[in-house]
C-alpha cells in the first residue's frame, strides 16, 4: 500500500494512526500489531456487511511500502463523508437527549441482526480476563464463572459502540458504523455494559443516561446490563494500557464483593 502526499491525519491512539486518503480511510497500525489482527478486523467487517448493517466495506490490507510506515500493517476501507455522532453532540448538546435515542436505536437494531460466524463473546471475554494478572485471584474468579454461566448469544455485537464510531453521512443517508475490531456474536446487554463502561471513562453523566435509555427501549434491566460491567472493566485492562487502569481497578472493586 502506497500512502499519498496529501494524506490527512484523523486521529492517533494506542498503536494506530487514521488518515483520510482521498476516497479512502486508513488505519496504519505500529509494528508491534501482528498481521493477523488486522486481517482478521478485515474478516470482521466483511462478516458484518453480509448481514446488512452498513459499514465502511474493506479495500485493501497491505503493509505500507514507503516512508515513516514503512512494513507496518494498514487497513484501507471506503472513506464516507461525514461527520462522527461524538463531534455534532458536542458542538449541538442541547439537541444530546435526542441524539442519544438515536444512538440507542442504532445499537438496538444492530444486536437484533444474528451473525453465526464471527468469534464469540463469550470465549473473547474468558480469554481476556484470565489475562488481567493485575487483579486478585478470588476476584478474577469470580468474573471468570460469570463469563462461564453466560447463556447462548448470536446477536452483532460491535464491542466498542460509542459516539465516535457512528457516521452521519453528508448526503443525509443512513448511518455508518466504523471499527469493527472487536466485534463478536454475543450478548446485547454485554455489549450495552461495554458501551456505558466506554462513556463513563469521559462522561459518567452521559453514561447514566445512556444506560436509562438502553435499558428502557430495549427492555434489558439496568441490573442486568451493570452485572456484566466488571466483566468487561476486566477485559478492557487486560490491554495493559496506562490510560484509564486506576478507574478500571476501582470498577471492579465497587462493582463486586468478596468478603
């Protein structure tokens, strides 16, 4: 893959880098992400758009061919013109009560769409926790029989569904949904504790609204839905990224009891 000149940076986090490059977007990932990952992001977002849901389809993965990327691994998928829900709730909040239904509507009709053949939930979230060394045993078993009493879920579950992954598209069509990385057929309360989770971290307010809001149209008891939140605070420490690890640790703790 050949990035141009005239390449433009989106945004930079974790161990990638976005650019818009003419028609399409790109994530360039640092050299410690292996190949298959990225691949198997590809396969994902592949998978999905077979069932309908709109993505932004895949055009390439390839290793960059020159410059300061130079080897490492990039996805390429269509670029549509638009702006992300995150940024029109901020420059618009006024209008946040609206845009938010909106949100949980789009989650909703997402996880009502079977996907048999992507990785399940349920085997991602065991192999994650038994990855968080950094937390107590008994707590960490605790969490593992959790995962190991989930019931059977086929539903689309996008894993990192939040604002900043919805696109409203300029010419007024429907809504796209980017970065499928972590994907799996699941379990839509378990996605919907992901989702608050993620929200908490910058808006706990936002959060707590988003939780009343899902739990209502989707007929899901908020006890429910918070009964899987230190699953996936687990899971998402497992990433050992600095960022956040003190408010992951203190979700676990509050959110269960071992005494």
């Amino acid at each position: 893959m050949k990035l141009s000149d005239s390449k433009v940076e989106i945004v930079r986090r974790h161990n990638k880098v976005v650019y818009q490059d003419g028609n399409s977007l790109v994530k360039v990932f640092n050299s410690e992400k292996p190949g298959s990952d990225v691949f198997n992001e590809a396969l994902n977002v592949a998978r999905v758009e077979e069932t309908g849901v709109r993505v932004p389809g895949i055009k390439e993965v390839s290793q960059v061919e020159d410059g300061e990327w130079k080897s490492s691994w990039a996805l390429a998928t269509a670029f549509i013109p638009g702006t992300d829900l995150a940024t029109i709730m901020k420059n618009d909040p006024g209008n946040n009560k609206e845009y938010l239904s909106e949100f949980v509507d789009l989650q909703i009709k997402v996880q009502h769409v079977k996907a048999p053949a992507l990785n399940r939930q349920k085997d991602k979230l065991q192999r994650m926790v038994r990855a968080a060394k950094d937390i107590d045993p008994s707590a960490r078993y605790d969490l593992e029989m959790r995962i190991h009493g989930m019931r059977p879920g086929f539903m689309i579950c996008h894993g990192d569904f939040n604002p900043s992954n919805v696109i409203l598209p300029d010419d007024g069509s429907d809504p796209a949904i980017c970065d499928w990385a972590h994907v799996t057929a699941g379990l839509p309360e378990v996605d919907a504790a992901t989702t608050y989770l993620l929200m908490s971290i910058d808006n706990r307010d936002m959060a707590k609204q988003y939780l009343d809001v899902f739990s209502k149209k989707a007929d899901i008891a908020k006890q429910v839905i918070m009964y899987w939140v230190p699953v996936v605070a687990a899971a998402e420490l497992s990433r050992n990224r600095k960022e956040n690890q003190d408010f992951l640790r203190n979700t676990i703790n509050t959110t269960t009891d071992f005494e």
